[in-house]
C-alpha cells in the first residue's frame, strides 16, 4: 500500500508548473526573484575559481563555514557550540531534518508537528517510521496562535520529539517568549528532544525571534536548523546547518552521510562570508520584505480575501470564504485560468484537512512591481 507521506508531485511543482504552462504570476513557491548581495556571490565564484570546494568538502562542512554559523549564533543569541564538534552543515535545511528525524526517531515513536506544517515534515517522519501527531494553529484575531493545552495532551509515553518551526511556515506566527517558556518546561517536564526548524529567523517584521536552546535546560535536549537560503537570497545553494550538543549532532551527522555526503563545496565558502555581514543588510532585508508583506496584505484585502497579517516569514494565508469559496485546491488550481496568479492551498500542510480546507497562501518575496501587477489582476476576483 502506498504511504500516505508518497504524494508523487509535491504542490510546489504542481503549482509552478500551472504557472509556466498559463504565464500566470507565481506567488505560490517561496522563492525570491532577485539574488541576494553581490559581495556573497563574488565569494562564490572566487572560491570556484581558486579550486576551493570544488572536490569533496569535509564531512561536517567546512572548516571556515562552522565557525561563521558558531560565531552567528553566539553573537546574535548568546549560544556558544563548539564548531568541530557541535555544528554539522547540510544539503539545507530539508536534508537537516531529514537526517536529524531518521537518526532520532523510528518505529514505536511518536514525533509532535505544528500544523499546518512545511510539506517535508510528514515525508521525513514517515521515512525514519515514525509517527506524526499534529497540533494544530488555529486564526484568531489576525493571526495564528498555539493551545498549549492542545500540546499537552498530544504528549504520551511515546513522544520521542517535538518538531518545532518558530518563525512558523506557512502561518507566519513567532511563537512568544511565554509560548516558547511553556514548551520548554513542557519538554523538560517529559525528557524531549526538540528538532526546531529555525530557518526564517531573519525574517521577522512584528516581534522578535527567540531560539528556545537558549531557555533553561534545552540547551542539551535541542537540535536548531537553519539555512542561507531565505536570509542571503540564494536558494538553490542549498546550504544549511545543525547546531546541538555533541552527541545529538554526531547522530545527525551519522544519518547525513548516508543521504548526501556533502553538497555546495564552493557555496560553503561564499555563506562563511555572508554570516559575517553587517547588521544593515540583515536590517534592510527585513525592512524590504516587511513593506512586500504590507503592500500584498493590502492588496489581498482589496481584492476581498480576509488576511492573516504574518509576523514573520515569506507568507501570507488568506481565507477564501469571504469570496464564497470553500475549497482551496479547487479554488488554486482555477486560479491562474482566472485572473493570472498561482496561490497555494493550505489544505496540503494538514493532516486534518478540512481545518486547512478554505485557507491558502500567497508569498510576497517578490519584486513590489511584481506583486503590483499581482494584486491588479486578483481585483478581478471582486469585480
């Protein structure tokens, strides 16, 4: 019988394919259409030249790329990891979880996801042979909130790992200081590793990203991921990292080595360079995509959707019922034919699905003239 995380096509190709075949504007895949600085890119193409990375790159990643992401973590959150023994650099942040799921948790254990949720999430449970239990982020007031009560009681004897995504894709909800105390004490209270998917921390307009390692006693229980992709603009790199206690790491690390080896040997060289930035770009780049965000938030209310205004990310979840829809899918896959745009249904980040079924999602990571012609044609919707 086939698995139910073996969805052949994910929607993302689905979509994209929509939108090549219609010329429709793609606001489905998060992907910017821009690349990121010329400086990181030069580094790039420097170590390319220079022969670096262009065989085989150590195991755990390279040498100066470790020590960028330790340097990153302890100046940005106090974290101190050692680079050769806590840090492992991925194939992003997708390879990241899956190595860390199929090394720590198997047949028998159960693995907590907030839903909806990142479509890999069911995929990588599903292959280390895990079980999936979702807790589910429900709109209220503008925007998405946890129950921790809800997450109390999806813990049992069997839980094994709490997934954590905080800044949170595809709701872009950050889950808060209090939130993130009471999951913490929830973790200690019942010996949990996290796995927390880290990868848009920063992309937060509204608040501030907090990594729960550095709350009391997670430092030892939590493995944090990240990636280069939606920081720096470089998505197709495909660099990402781990960052955890040694024992922890090395288990990852053990389950990597089996999926990809290594990847994006010269790419590495260039990331080491672009953690070390200055503040303004980091800066800039929130402050461009916090004005992307409120220029699709206001065009999406125009053309009749309720908006979920996110907190963070490249994401924007729209309600369709306002315009008399119901049915996301049906509602996405007819939506290039109707006014030229390609959306997202939410419904495929659910496991309960009529929760996500009237729900879909816009990105905005892309140029504001774009997303203009975006929102002039989505008017047809209410005109």
């Amino acid at each position: 019988m086939t698995k139910d995380w073996l969805g052949g096509t994910t929607i993302f190709a689905e979509m994209s394919a929509l939108a090549a075949r219609t010329g429709a504007i793609n606001l489905g895949q998060g992907f910017p259409d821009t690349d990121g600085p010329e400086a990181v890119r030069e580094a790039a193409v420097r170590a390319l030249r220079d022969g670096k990375g262009n065989q085989y790159p150590p195991g755990p990643g390279i040498p100066e790329l470790r020590t960028a992401i330790a340097g990153h973590q302890r100046l940005r959150y106090g974290l101190t990891y050692d680079p050769d023994t806590e840090v492992l650099v991925t194939a992003g942040a997708t390879e990241a979880i899956a190595a860390a799921l199929l090394a720590l948790a198997g047949q028998g254990d159960e693995v907590i996801a907030l839903e909806p949720y990142y479509d890999s999430y069911a995929a990588c449970i599903g292959m280390a042979g895990a079980t999936r239990v979702p807790v589910t982020l429900r709109p209220r007031d503008g925007a998405y909130h946890l129950d921790l009560d809800e997450l109390r009681d999806a813990i049992t004897d069997r839980t094994r790992i709490l997934l954590l995504n905080t800044p949170h894709n595809p709701t872009g909800t950050v889950l808060t200081p209090a939130e993130l105390a009471a999951v913490a004490a929830l973790a200690v209270e019942r010996d949990l590793l996290v796995v927390t998917d880290e990868v848009y921390e920063h992309l937060v307009y509204d608040g501030a990203h907090l990594p729960i390692a550095t709350l009391p006693g997670m430092r030892e229980r939590t493995l944090t991921i990240s990636s280069a992709g939606k920081t720096f603009s470089f998505t197709g790199w495909k660099v990402g990292w781990v960052t955890g206690p040694p024992a922890l790491v090395t288990a990852v690390r053990s389950a990597k080595q089996f999926l990809t080896y290594v990847s994006a040997g010269p790419f590495q060289y260039a990331i080491a360079e672009a953690l070390q930035l200055p503040q303004t770009y980091f800066d800039t780049l929130r402050t461009d995509l916090r004005t992307q965000r409120d220029l699709l938030c206001a065009g999406l209310e125009t053309a009749g959707f309720e908006v979920y205004r996110p907190a963070a990310t490249y994401f924007v979840t729209t309600d369709i019922r306002p315009l008399g829809e119901t049915d996301g899918f049906a509602f996405c896959r007819a939506l290039p034919e109707r006014c030229g745009v390609v959306a997202v249904p939410n419904a495929v980040f659910y496991d309960h699905q009529k929760e996500g079924a009237p729900f879909v999602r816009f990105a905005f990571c892309k140029r504001p003239a774009v997303l203009e012609e975006a929102i002039g044609r989505l008017r047809r919707l209410s005109s």
